[in-house]
C-alpha cells in the first residue's frame, strides 16, 4: 500500500487516473479515501486523484496524541508537487475533510490552483469542538465521555429529545462514540485534527489576497453544516462561489458526482 512519509507517521493514500493535473482529496468523518472513487470516470483524462486517509481513518497509521500541523500539510503538497512534477495543486475536501483541505490552503497558498468543498466543515470556529480540545477542562470531559462508552451516546440522546441537539448531530454521536473501535477512532481523530481550524476573517483574506477560485457545494437540508456557514465566508470574496444543493450533509454519491467535478474541468 501506498503512504506518504511525515514526520515518522503513514498517510496511506489512494490514487486514480493519469491527468496532467492533481487533485488531492480528504474524506469525512468515518470514512477512508475511498468514497473518491465515484468522481474518477470524471476527472482522469484531466486530473491525477490522490485521496488521503485522515488519522485515524482507513490504513494511515497515525500515533494518538500526535497533531496535524501546518507543517505536515506544507510537506505533504511538497512531495506531491515534486513526484508528480507539478508547482501547484486543486484541494477536495468533504466535511472534517474540508476543514483539512482549507488548512492546507492556508499552509502553502501559492501551491494551491483552486479548491472544491462539499458539506465543509471548517468554514467557521466551532466554540465546542475548540473547548474539547484545546482547553484542559475540555480535554478532560472529552476524555471521560469517551471512556464512559455508551453513557456518551445516552446522554447524546436526552439532549436530543430537550431539542439541544437535532437529530443529525444524534446520529453522528451514535456513529462516533457507539462502539469501541468508533471511540478509539475518535480518540485520535478529533485532537489530530485540531490545528486545522482558521477564522472565516482569516481565510478569506487569504483566498482574497492570492485569489484562489473555491467553489463550495452545500445541502439545503444539512442540519450538520447549513448553507449559512459558505454564504457568510464568501461575502466579500470574489472567488469564492457557493452552490446548494437539494441534500443534506451526504452530499455526494455516483449519481451526482459529476456536478461537484464541472468547475474544476473549465479550468
């Protein structure tokens, strides 16, 4: 199997078509780089498709504890640009995946040629994902409601019936703290992924400064990550164009995936 070597951790990592061009991708949440298969009858005569398992996801062997750094995504789109003889490359990210894909864009913006996120995460500063992991007493109940097991998805569930929560964020709890092996993914997942939040103010000035074209796909019905979140980051930026789509957060399957895919082929 393939992995891209950084900083003694394996980013295993799938690749499709022979195109001049490289369009590297990063899944969502619980899933591995192989969702990007629907989009390879679209982008191989044009695109080289890489598409990276996340920590925590599919084969990368990633060390708990360990961060994703700025760092880590320049060297990545370093190695890319230098194997597959190109100075810059298109970003593709799904939900948590977007949020990489944005983080990258930050690490290394005059690498980047243009960028599609579908369902994004990342587009704003989630005040509750930040508290979990990046202030101690965060850290601390994070670390309980994971070892308490079922109690987690328990108290998820009392939270959905007060209509704390919507039902979307109930079975993305049930998915991520319902088995041992789904906690043990979120164990690694969620603090890996940390550093790869920007204010929108932060983002959008640099997309403006080096004038990157993003074109953002989102579910009318997504309850997870609403339309709102990609209108508010592209006022005020020309490059930034955002599409809505009639879904919820599974945005993207085989019948639709050429739509996600036609910006990048006018280029």
């Amino acid at each position: 199997m393939p992995f891209f070597s950084i900083d003694k951790e394996e980013l295993h990592y799938r690749i499709w078509g022979s195109g001049d061009r490289v369009l590297l991708a990063f899944h969502g949440y619980g899933q591995d780089a192989s969702v990007y298969d629907v989009f390879v009858t679209h982008t191989g005569n044009m695109y080289t498709l890489i598409a990276i398992d996340l920590p925590g996801h599919g084969s990368t062997k990633w060390t708990e504890g360990n961060i994703l750094t700025s760092e880590h995504l320049s060297i990545l789109i370093a190695d890319i640009c230098k194997q597959w003889h190109v100075t810059q490359v298109t970003l593709m990210g799904y939900s948590i995946g977007g949020r990489v894909a944005l983080a990258a864009m930050m690490a290394v913006p005059d690498m980047i040629h243009n960028m599609v996120l579908m369902a994004s995460d990342g587009l704003t500063v989630n005040k509750w994902y930040r508290f979990c992991t990046k202030s101690f007493i965060g850290k601390q109940l994070f670390s309980m409601v994971l070892s308490a097991g079922g109690t987690g998805v328990r108290l998820a569930g009392i939270l959905r019936s007060l209509r704390l929560i919507p039902d979307a964020m109930y079975r993305l709890s049930v998915q991520a703290m319902g088995s041992k092996a789904a906690r043990t993914q979120l164990q690694i997942a969620w603090p890996a992924l940390k550093e790869c939040v920007h204010k929108p103010e932060v983002l959008r000035a640099v997309i403006n400064k080096n004038s990157i074209p993003v074109y953002i796909f989102m579910g009318r019905r997504d309850r997870v990550l609403p339309p709102a979140l990609a209108l508010s980051l592209a006022e005020c930026a020309d490059t930034i164009k955002v599409t809505t789509t009639d879904r919820g957060h599974r945005i993207f399957d085989a019948g639709n995936a050429a739509m996600f895919v036609a910006p990048l082929l006018k280029l």
